[in-house]
C-alpha cells in the first residue's frame, strides 16, 4: 500500500519519528477530551439539547481563542517550538484534570467552559507548531508525502482517541470525567515525548528566537502585519487561494457535523443516549476511514493534478455526492457521506498545508499556520451558528444539505477558474 511505503520513508528520518510521536499522542488526546465535552454537553440525560445549544458550546469553546490565534503565531516564530510542545501539554494534562474535578462537582457551566477553553486554547499553540515545524524533520522531496503522511496520522490518532474514549465512557465507567482524566494522562505522554528532541531542532532559527513574553509581545501587530503582507505577495497567491478554499470545506463540514449530532441524537436514537452514542461514535470512525483513505490517495493524485487541482476535485465530489447521500436522511446513506466527506476534506486540508508549507519563508510559518487555524475554528463556529438556525430539532434540513452543496461547487468553480495551479 502506498502509504505504509510512504511511512516507511519517512520513518528513516528520526526526527520525524520524534515529532509524530508527540503529534499522535498530542492528537489522541484531543479526541479522548472533545468526545469527552461532546457527550457532556450533547448526550447528558438531564439535558434538553438543541442545534443552538450546541453552537453555543462550539462558539465558547472555540471563538474567544480564535480572535487572540494569530498572537500565538507570533509567539511561534520566537519561542522555540519544542519548549511549546513540552510546557503546553504539561499545561493541558493540568487543565483536563481540573476539567474532570469541576464535571463532577457541579459547578455552573460558565466555569466548566472556562476550563474547557483555556484547554483548546492551548491547543492552538501546539497544532500550529507541528505544522510550522514539519519541514525541519524532513527535506523539501519529501514535503508533499510528510503533509500526507502526518496530518492525517494525527487526525486518525484524534479519532482513534474518539473511539478510545467511547469505549470507557460506554463499557468502562458511565463518567465523562473519567474520560476526560484519560486525555489528561495522553496529554503528559505528549509532553514526554518531545523531550526526546533537542529544544534548538523545530526552529525558529536562533537569530529571531524571543525567550522572554515581553519581548516577544512588543511587536506583536507589526509581525501580523508583516505575515500578511508576506502572505499577499504574488510569490504567495496560491496559499492564500488554498486557505480561503479550506476555509470553506470547514464551514460545510462543520455544518454537517451539527446536523450529524442532532440526528444521533434525536432522529437515530430512539430516546435512548447509549443508542445515540453508538451511532455518533460509528460517524466518527467512518469519517476517520475517510481521512485515511485521504492519506493513501492524495500524493499520487496531487502528483497527477497539482495541489490546487486535488482541491478541486475533492470540493467537485463532494458537492456532487453530498446532496445525493444526505437527503434521504437515513443512517446508511449519512454514514457513506461521512466516508466520502472524510476523504474530501482531509485531502483538500493535506494539499493546503502542502501548499503554505512550500510557499511560505519559514520564519513566517507560525503565524500563517496559526492563521490557518483560526480561521478553521471561525469557520466552524459560524457553520454551527446557521446550523443553529436551519436545522429543526430532529436534525433533518434539505434546505442545510443544499446549500453545503452550493457551496462546495462555488470552491470547486473559483479554484479551477482563478486559483495558481
């Protein structure tokens, strides 16, 4: 297969050996923790969950470290990305297991969020730093297979933690915060694990190197300023076509993601929470299915259309198998889609971050790729936001399923037609 040859190649390389290490367990992780959040907030039987209850979770979780990410960018391009690595996952496990006291003392819910929060918010710096820092473990051949090979490594270590924590929270022991304790203990793990790289290894180089807050912080509006306009160049214009694309991809598989949990929820379930955690946490692990597939298929087919041309052909599919799945409403058809939109964004998302990663200095990466992640989470709390608004409690809306359609042809339509190939 393919990608185990891939991965056989890249394995030869002992410091990508290392930085997987941390982004799997880093990314296990955050699968065991958000299923943790999610079956709290959507599948606790003293709660009455609706489509604007969820949004509301995904806005507060997700949108206040969104606006300050690009900050973090900055600071990823003057600490050392390691020493983000190992404090910002010791920093998690502390707060994880802060989150499972307050689950089980319960507190009022702003607080429970506020913990969750400061949680994904962390997580900003550490996503952003495995993507900044891939290309100081490999050389620039093997950039393209690294970006197919990593990212989507650490999205299905994410949903292999999803299932983990399905599995204790359905057969092990009925408490979310015994989930959540169980990424706390694979955050650690994570911080462990880069101790094994040398602190100086994932950059930035020495010369733009800020140890201290303060002086890091100073020019903070001037160094965003300066990662925009370096991402406005000519040089640069396919990266910026490649985000604004991605962007989009999340926002629809977000809003499908809202409309997926409503339907486990209500529609699938028949009232019962084990019924509705089932079929989510077969949604989930199909949908991973997808972004190995991703894995296995994207280097050959970038290779034969280019980067911008997969991403066309990924948004292309999807606008045209989307509609065709998800109508019906049924949990067959909806559980193929959840394949098929799997391997459509995770493909587009393996040739963006190819295309950032080649197009973009390094000394500006952190920043780009935290930009990057901002804009994901925006995008995903906006698809939930009018998910909110369309969806009716049981889940079901054409009129949701058509416009995602509408607007993956519209990606698919601009790239091809204005986007650098």
């Amino acid at each position: 297969m393919a990608v185990v040859r891939d991965l056989r190649v890249l394995l030869r390389f002992r410091n990508f050996r290392r930085l997987l290490a941390v982004r799997l367990l880093s990314q296990g992780a955050d699968g065991v923790y958000q299923v943790a959040l999610a079956t709290y907030v959507v599948f606790s039987p003293e709660r009455q969950t609706s489509a604007a209850a969820i949004a509301s979770a995904m806005a507060v979780l997700l949108l206040p470290y969104s606006l300050v990410g690009p900050f973090a960018g900055v600071l990823l391009d003057r600490w050392r990305r390691r020493q983000v690595f190992l404090y910002g996952n010791l920093l998690r496990a502390l707060l994880a297991s802060l989150t499972a006291v307050l689950i089980v003392s319960s507190v009022p819910d702003w607080l429970f969020y506020a913990s969750a929060l400061c949680v994904t918010g962390v997580n900003r710096f550490v996503l952003a730093g495995l993507s900044a820092a891939l290309p100081r473990v490999v050389d620039s051949e093997r950039l393209v297979m690294a970006n197919s090979v990593s990212p989507t490594a650490g999205t299905l270590a994410a949903t292999a933690g999803g299932g983990l924590a399905f599995v204790v929270r359905i057969v092990v022991s009925d408490s979310d915060a015994a989930v959540v304790l169980v990424g706390a203990a694979l955050y650690l793990c994570a911080a462990l694990a880069s101790l094994r790289m040398a602190p100086e290894l994932l950059g930035p180089d020495q010369e733009l190197v800020q140890p201290r807050l303060k002086a890091a912080l100073a020019g903070t509006a001037r160094d965003l300023r300066a990662g925009m306009r370096h991402l406005a160049e000519p040089a640069r214009r396919a990266a910026a076509w490649a985000l604004a694309a991605m962007t989009l991809m999340r926002f629809c598989f977000g809003a499908l993601t809202v409309m997926v949990l409503m339907l486990c929820r209500y529609a699938w379930s028949s009232g019962q929470e084990d019924d509705g955690l089932a079929l989510l946490g077969l949604a989930v692990g199909i949908s991973g299915a997808g972004f190995f597939a991703a894995a296995v298929v994207t280097p050959s087919a970038a290779g034969r259309l280019g980067p911008g041309g997969w991403i066309v052909a990924c948004a292309g599919s999807a606008a045209v198998l989307e509609p065709a799945l998800g109508l019906p409403f049924d949990q067959v058809p909806i559980l193929v889609a959840a394949f098929v939109l799997g391997l459509t964004t995770q493909g587009a998302k393996i040739a963006t971050d190819t295309v950032v990663q080649s197009s973009v200095d390094d000394g500006f990466r952190g920043r780009i790729f935290s930009v990057y992640d901002v804009l994901f989470n925006v995008a995903f709390v906006a698809a939930a936001a009018v998910a909110a608004l369309m969806l009716p409690p049981d889940g079901r809306s054409a009129p949701l399923v058509v416009t995602v359609a509408v607007i993956y042809a519209a990606i698919a339509v601009s790239m091809a037609r204005f986007a650098p190939q």
